[in-house]
C-alpha cells in the first residue's frame, strides 16, 4: 500500500498545485490506492493491520506493568468500538484531524 501510495506521488508530482499541504496531498493519495484495492477485492474484508499492531511495531508505549497494559487495552477496546460505530467518512474524518494532526481544512 505504502509503495503505491509512492509510486502514484511519483507519477502525479508534475500535478501538484500547492493549493495544500503536500501531507494532505499524500494522504489523498494514500486513501485513492485503498479505495482502488478494496474495489479490486469486492466481497473480500479489507486486511488492514491494527492500530495496536502498528504502534508496536513503531515503538509507541511502555508497557512496563501488568495493569498498566490491561488498562491500556480496555481503552483501545472502547476507543475501538466507537470508532467502529461512526459512518467510514466521519471515522476517515475524525481519524485525519485528532490523530493525524490535519487541520480542519486540510481533513476536508
């Protein structure tokens, strides 16, 4: 996903305008390529891995005792389950401008 997020950048840069950010710019790009996969796989459930997963693999937390990682974990499961209750264009949203650090303007 990542390397065609970079290869359509690469493909497209002569179409930058600088109207925005060249992160928004990217992220535009990065949400064409899953829409594109996942139409390519209809019927088959999006394999996407966890934001748990990810932030492991980035070296996020400290998981230094027991009930700190069950706290933890009770609190991805609630953040999780709302999330999983927005509309996809409100979670894309709301996912874009707290956790991504987009602007308001840049998230629409």
């Amino acid at each position: 996903m990542l390397r065609d997020t970079f290869i359509s950048a690469m493909r497209s840069a002569g179409q930058f305008r600088g109207e925005s950010s060249a992160r928004r710019w990217l992220f535009v790009i990065a949400r064409n390529a899953l829409i594109r996969r996942r139409r390519l796989r209809a019927g088959e459930p999006a394999r996407l891995e966890s934001l748990e997963a990810l932030g492991a693999k980035a070296g996020w937390g400290d998981p230094s005792t027991p009930d700190r990682v069950a706290q933890q974990l009770a609190q991805r499961a609630t953040l999780s389950t709302a999330l999983q209750q927005l509309a996809a264009e409100d979670r894309e949203v709301l996912l874009l401008r707290d956790l991504e650090g987009l602007t308001s303007e840049e998230a629409a």
